[in-house]
C-alpha cells in the first residue's frame, strides 16, 4: 500500500496552456499526480514553496528518458496482449 506524502508547498492549482500560432489558447486544469509524471519525464524541479526557480533537464536527456517510457509501454502493452485477463 501506498504511504501518502505530506506536501510542504505553496501550490493552490496547476494549468498546462497551449498557445496556438493563432492566438487561440487552450488551458488544461492538472492534478498534482499529474504534476508529478511530468516533472519525472522531464527531469523538472521547481522551488514549489517559493516560485522563484526550476531547473530541467537538457533534450538529450529527455530524449534518453522518453526512449526508455516508450520501450517500457510497448513491451507492457505487448504482455498484457499475451496475458488477457
């Protein structure tokens, strides 16, 4: 069973928003799990207490990281194709 963490930061809400060339704007309401997986595939760290930084990883880093969630997808989908349930 999962043990739930306290959070010690200053996050009321988090939105990912897309600009269009057009100047439509999407912005789509995230939970903090959502959060989390993407701070995790990017290699993203915010000062969450504060806001004043963050830090990320560079593209190859990325890269090699998206590399391996998308082997680690194929391969999970591939046996759950084998093993139905």
């Amino acid at each position: 069973m999962r043990k739930k963490v306290e959070r010690k930061d200053n996050i009321q809400s988090v939105t990912l928003t897309i600009y269009a060339k057009d100047g439509r704007k999407l912005e789509i309401p995230l939970e903090l799990w959502h959060v989390t997986a993407v701070c995790e595939m990017l290699g993203l760290q915010v000062d969450t207490i504060n806001l004043d930084s963050y830090s990320m990883r560079n593209k190859e880093q990325i890269d090699e990281i998206m590399e391996m969630h998308y082997y680690a997808r194929k391969n999970w989908y591939s046996k759950k194709q084998d093993n139905p349930k």
